[in-house]
C-alpha cells in the first residue's frame, strides 16, 4: 500500500483477486452451511438461502460478482484502452 501512496507501484492486488475473492466468500459460506448441521453452536443459525453481502470499492465488485454480474470485457477493453 505504501509503494502505491508513493506512486511506484500501479498493482493495488494480483489479478488473480478478482476470482479468489468471490471464491472465498463463497467458500466460507458453504463452510458455514455445513458446520451448522453438525456443531450444535451453529445449529439453526444459518439459512444459506437468505445470505446478504455489501461492499465499497473492491467489496463492491465482489458482492455484485456473488449477486450473479459477470464483467462485460469488450465494454471494458473500450473504456479503458490505456
């Protein structure tokens, strides 16, 4: 984050993120989903069908990801030919 603020670095996150994020949410959930049938602390507490997610910036991407939205790479290639 440092390099960034300085101006030497452009990379904010590997690339890779943009999958892996997603990814990780869903994986926690689904984890969630299961422990919950077989620890009784979680017993009852989670209802993967009413799950909600929000998120500024990054989190934001991610959270439209997880709601269904795919990235449209033509409309971006012309957004943002640079």
């Amino acid at each position: 984050m440092q390099a960034l603020l300085k101006g030497t670095s452009q990379q904010v996150f590997a690339d890779t993120e943009l999958i892996d994020r997603p990814l990780d949410v869903t994986f926690v959930l689904d984890q969630l989903e299961q422990r919950s049938k077989s620890d009784p602390w979680l017993q009852g507490k989670i209802n993967g069908q009413q799950v909600g997610v929000i998120g500024q910036s990054f989190g934001g991407y991610t959270a439209l990801v997880l709601a269904g939205a795919r990235i449209n790479i033509n409309q971006l290639q012309k957004n943002c030919k640079s």
